[in-house]
C-alpha cells in the first residue's frame, strides 16, 4: 500500500518537475552571506546519502554498503539556502551539463575536485567543530579555505538532518522497494 502511494507521488512530482524545481542561482560577486561570499558562482553543496532497499538475494551483492546493509546511494544537491534541487537514486556517477560545469558545487572529500565540483584541502583540518574555540583558529590559508568551505558547506548538512526529521520515510527509518527508490523514466 505504502509503495503503490509512494510511486503516485513520486510519478506527480516528475510531471510537475518544472514548476516544483527551479535552477538554482549562483553566488553573486556581491553576495553579503558570510557562509558563501567567499564562493563566487557557487550553486549549493552535495552529498549522498544512503536508504535502504528490498532487492533480490542475486542483486544484493551490488548493493552492501560498508556497513553491510543493503541499500542504495542516494546524490543529493541543494542551494544555498537549503533546498534539495536535485535527487538522483542508484548513484554511480554523476554526468552534468554543460550548463553546470560554467558554475560548480561545493562537496566533500569523498567526491574528487574536478570540473564543476570543489572539494576541500585533503591534509587539513575541516569539520565546523574543529574550529571551535579561540585556539582553534586556523593557521594558514588552506585551513581557512576549508572553515569557510566547511561553513558553506554545511546546508546539505542541515538539509539532511531536516529531512530526517520531517520525512524519516526516505531516509533511514525504514527499508523501500528497490524499484519504488528509482524515478520511473
């Protein structure tokens, strides 16, 4: 019952795509936003996240994750303001347009710093928390590119964890049909 809603909804909500999703506007030279002036041209962050999937015992190899659950990765990318602007479900890569790679995303070490992404210094500390603290200043130029990269960053964070709030569903709670997590194309 819930799988045959969820697909009505989401089948809804791919037919309605250009009045639901906007592109998002990139960072202005002008921007008075402290978490994102110092990124020009930006259009948000991403980040994957995973949900749990009901697949047949012969695919479930290709689905565990680390943890030895089976599920699937999940890409998401939001603005700068925190709202989601892409999902893409079953993700192995990630080809953007040409319209993207004009502007780029901010995205963690876990993605590399390529055309249209830009992630952080490896080596360098990075995590808001680390900064905390008079002490905890950063000591050269890298290390302050990663607070404020970090600092930036963090509205996929955020957009995560309200996700998690308001819509445990999707994202963790519980375990969805495989077919029910891949948009119908």
């Amino acid at each position: 019952m819930v799988s045959r809603h969820f697909n009505l909804v989401l089948l809804a909500v791919v037919r309605l795509y250009e009045e639901l999703i906007k592109r998002p506007v990139p960072v202005a030279n002008n921007c008075n936003d402290q978490r994102w002036k110092c990124f020009e041209n930006c259009l948000g962050a991403l980040d994957g996240t995973y949900i749990k999937v009901n697949v047949p015992a012969a695919d479930r190899p290709a689905f565990r994750i680390r943890k030895g659950e089976i599920a699937t990765n999940i890409l998401n990318v939001c603005d700068t303001k925190g709202d989601f602007v892409y999902v893409l479900a079953g993700w192995e890569g990630f080809a953007a347009d040409s319209w993207i790679l004009r502007y780029y995303y901010l995205c963690d070490a876990g993605y590399l710093n390529a055309e249209g992404f830009l992630d952080p210094y490896k080596g360098q500390r990075y995590h808001l928390q680390e900064w905390r603290g008079v002490k905890n200043a950063p000591k050269n130029a890298n290390e302050y590119f990663n607070m404020k990269h970090s600092s930036a960053r963090n509205v996929i964070e955020h957009a995560f964890a309200v996700l998690r709030v308001v819509g445990p569903f999707f994202v963790g709670s519980r375990t969805i049909p495989c077919k029910s997590s891949v948009a119908p194309y």
